[in-house]
C-alpha cells in the first residue's frame, strides 16, 4: 500500500510512522511534511492545492489519502479528492462541519441527546456586549463559530475580561455564543468511524497551558498521556452509548454519513459527562500517544472506516501508558524565532521516540521551523514509567530557547 498523508505536525509524523512500522505501508508520502520525514517522501505543495494533490496522487498511484488538519477538511477536500477516484480517509465537509461550526455541532447534539453545556447564540456585538453587562454568571465561556486556530474560545472571569475579549475577538456580523461554564477533568475520547459504526480508541487527555499547573495561555497542547485514568472503562461505554453513537446516527439522519475520525472533547463530573467540542480528525498531540498503544494495523481501520466494515472489526490497545511532552520555541504561542540548530536526536535512550513537528533539514542537519518542534514520546508498563523515560529523553535534546512543560501527567500521577 502506497499512503499520502495530508499536513507537517507532530499528529502527521505519528501517523506515517505507525503506517510504516505496523506493516501497513510500503511507502508513505507526507505533504508537505517536515523535517522528520525523509526528503524523497516529502511532497512540497500546500494543503490548499486540491489539483496538485490529486495530480500527484494519481501519478504515484496512491492507494490511499488520510487528511491530518481540519483546515482542508472543511473545506472539501475529502469531496475533491473521492470524487476524483482517490481513496480518502477523513470527513466529508458537510461532515466536517462539526468542528468547523461550533453552531452546527451543538445544534447536532441538542438533536441527539448528547450531554452537552446550554448556550445562547448572539446575531450582534451589541447583544452580546449587553448580556455581558446584566449577567451574573461568571466564569463566562465565549465561543467565535468557525475555525479559529484554538483561538476562538475565551472564559473570563468578570465582566472587564469579558469585554475585553469581545474587543479584540468579536466583529459585528460573527457568529457568537455564549456557553456554559462546565467544570471537571478533560478528556479526548476519539473514535473511528466508517457512516454507521464508532469504535472508541483509548482516551488520552492533553495540556493546553503553556505553563506548568495548567498556567498561561492556551496552545495547540504541550502535551499528552494515554490511557486517561479519569477515563475508566464504564465511563469510555458511556462516552460511547450517549455520545458517539447518537452523533454518528444524527449525523446519517440528517443525509451527512460520518466517516473518519470523531473526537469529542468531554469532561467529567462526578456521574456527569458532557460534551465541550468536537473535532473531525485525529488530535495534536494526542495522536502521538494514542498509536504507539494500537496493536491493530492502522491501514487496516483506515480500509474498514472508508469501506463502512468497521462492524467486522475490533480495536485493541496495549495494557500500556504513552506519554508525549511537547519541545517548543521560546516565545511560543507568542512570537518566536525559528532556524536554531537542534542537537541530540540520534543519542534517545532506548524506548523513545521523537515525532517532529515544526522543523527542517538543511545539509544533514535539524533546525527549528515551528512553534511546537519536537514531540518527544516514550511508552512503558505505567505511566510512571513512561514519563520518566520521556524526560530523559528530553533531557538530551537542545536547541536555543526550548521550552517544555515539566508536569505532563501530573493529573493522573498527583
């Protein structure tokens, strides 16, 4: 088999490497991919370019695509690509829409059951800015509709914040709401599926803040562990009963089949589990804990999901923990320089791994080209174990200015 994989992050690397070492590739294409992808499988066209991809998929005779980022997705390129005769792994865009409109997906939720946060859409700036001013429910959740780059979330904690958000946010014409503040633990619960079966991989659970103790703003995750202890088994058949199911049979009653991954961010409660988002592709970094458990063949799910026999099959996962901590330029998710020189990538002790995301190679050598650099990853019997293993790992690698969180696990090992 002869895969494409579609994006240049961490998520995009794990992907082609579990493809690779599972056995369910010959050869994996990653477009356009990063420095820890070997230049002759790098392809340089943007994910944008839905003709250069599909020319190129059917010049190299492609037998199967899997689309890594949401941006792409929505905008059709699943579409694009089926109806050209590619085999595609990822959602439709109507599908999609359940990342791309935060509306869409609580509208599908309140339609189906699914516990979920209440919420009050907003036509203008004005009302919002007006319930802002009368209201006494403080922290406030905030949400742009649409795709933001994880930026389209704000939760302020009085009105001053809140106002100041809707300044630097919120544009007269947006899409709006305002949402319920729900406290508890977070957890990923992503699962496969191919129109009319969901099968829930191993919940993870990742670190947004920058800063250690859940501090400083949110980032694209700094971090992630799996399994997710909050996440017991009776909680995952919840999560699966009363919410992925009843999305995937919404989803196909309302004529959009969902096929590809549904990753629904949930937190927990007590006996309580509700829905804060969902996503329509594989998460970043939780990607890169998840498949290093998998004991099944990666290709074989993506087959089953595309070719809707997903009911045939049964996902198993190691009794095993991952862990993956998250090397970034100083300065992220600020402003950061990029180009600095990256040592230690060949001196990893035994059971790491290093997924990369924002780098390039120049004349043999690694450098920074990103935001979130390396995604240093290490498995081991328990979690314990495994983080130990991926800070050693750390440990060794360098590069002007990095940053790390120190803390990754610390929910499950506190």
């Amino acid at each position: 088999m002869r895969y494409c994989i579609i994006g240049s992050g961490g998520r995009e690397h794990a992907i082609a490497w579990r493809l690779l070492s599972d056995g369910s590739a010959d050869e994996v294409y990653v477009l356009p991919g990063n420095g820890g992808i070997a230049e002759e499988f790098r392809v340089k066209l943007k994910i944008d370019d839905f003709k250069g991809i599909a020319e190129f998929c059917s010049g190299e005779r492609i037998d199967m695509v899997v689309v890594g980022p949401e941006v792409p997705l929505s905008a059709g390129i699943t579409d694009y690509l089926v109806e050209r005769g590619i085999r595609t792994f990822g959602p439709s865009r109507r599908a999609a829409m359940l990342e791309g409109s935060k509306l869409f997906a609580k509208r599908i939720m309140r339609a189906c059951g699914v516990p979920t946060g209440d919420y009050h859409e907003f036509n203008t700036r004005d009302g919002l800015l007006r319930h802002i001013d009368t209201t006494e429910a403080f922290p406030m959740v905030i949400k742009l509709d649409g795709l933001a780059a994880g930026k389209g979330v704000g939760i302020p904690e009085n009105r001053k914040d809140a106002r100041a958000f809707v300044d630097a946010m919120v544009r007269d014409g947006m899409r709006v709401f305002v949402e319920e503040y729900l406290e508890g633990e977070e957890a990923s619960v992503l699962g496969i599926c191919d129109g009319d079966t969901v099968l829930p991989l191993v919940a993870a659970q990742d670190h947004k803040r920058i800063f250690d103790g859940d501090r400083g703003p949110n980032t694209g995750g700094m971090g992630a562990y799996a399994p997710a202890p909050v996440m017991t088994a009776e909680r995952l058949e919840r999560v699966r009963r009363e919410v992925l199911v009843p999305t995937i049979e919404g989803m196909k009653r309302e004529g959009i089949p969902f096929k590809g991954i549904l990753y629904a961010g949930v937190i927990v409660k007590g006996d309580e589990i509700r829905v804060l988002e969902f996503n329509a592709r594989f998460g970043d970094p939780e990607t890169q804990v998840i498949l290093p458990l998998l004991e099944n063949r990666l290709g074989e799910l993506f087959s089953a999901a595309v070719d809707g026999t997903l009911a045939r099959c049964a996902v198993r996962f190691k009794r095993k923990s991952a862990i993956t901590v998250v090397m970034a330029s100083g300065g992220y998710p600020g402003e950061y320089e990029t180009g600095k020189p990256i040592k230690g990538l060949d001196s990893l002790p035994e059971g790491a791994l290093v997924f990369h995301a924002g780098t390039e190679t120049r004349d043999g050598s690694c450098y920074t080209a990103g935001g979130r650099v390396l995604n240093v990853t290490a498995t081991a019997n328990d979690l314990a174990g495994a983080r130990e293993l991926a800070y050693e790992a750390v440990g060794r690698i360098s590069f002007e200015g990095a940053v790390f969180r120190k803390d990754i696990g610390h929910r499950a090992l506190k």
